[in-house]
C-alpha cells in the first residue's frame, strides 16, 4: 500500500526537507516561506546554492519542482516569526 502524502514541504537539492513549508514563482522570482527555524538558520540554507539549485513544493498527493533559483534577493521575517525568502535564478540558470 503506498503512503498517503499530506501536509506541504519543501524538499532542497540535496535533501533537506523544510516541513510547512510553501513556494510560489511570480513575475521571475520564487517565493518561500516557512517558520519553525531563525533566519540565521534560513541563511545557511539558502545561500547556499548547491541546496537551492532545485527546490520541490510539495503539497497533498502534488508537487511543484523549481530550478536554477540560486540567488537570495530577499530574506526576512515577520512577527509571528515566519521567514520568508525571495530567490531569482542565478546567471549560470537565465
């Protein structure tokens, strides 16, 4: 019987998962957000761009995968301490 997939996640290139966590691609850059860890920790996921080369959203039984999204234009976040970080793809991807 095969597992049953819920909830959302972001899966990174090199594995590591981000449980609720969410993408969505507007107007040339890739959004994600997520809470559960600081921004220090956040930093050294995605500024490293073997991690971020491929980002998969999962979300139920569907996925969206991104690729070449290897440079941070923006990184914050919010008072209820969620981060959010915007991503564009790095020259090597355009």
């Amino acid at each position: 019987m095969s597992e049953r997939r819920t909830g959302r996640r972001l899966i990174l290139a090199d594995g590591t998962t981000i449980e609720n966590g969410e993408a969505g691609y507007a107007e040339g850059f890739l959004w994600c957000y997520f809470s559960g860890m600081t921004l220090a920790e956040a930093t050294g996921l995605f500024l490293d761009t073997a991690k971020t080369a491929r980002i998969r959203f999962e979300y139920g039984e569907m996925a969206d995968e991104y690729e070449g999204f290897t440079t941070v234009r923006i990184m914050r976040t919010d008072a209820d301490g969620e981060v959010s970080i915007c991503l564009e793809k790095g020259a090597d991807a355009q």
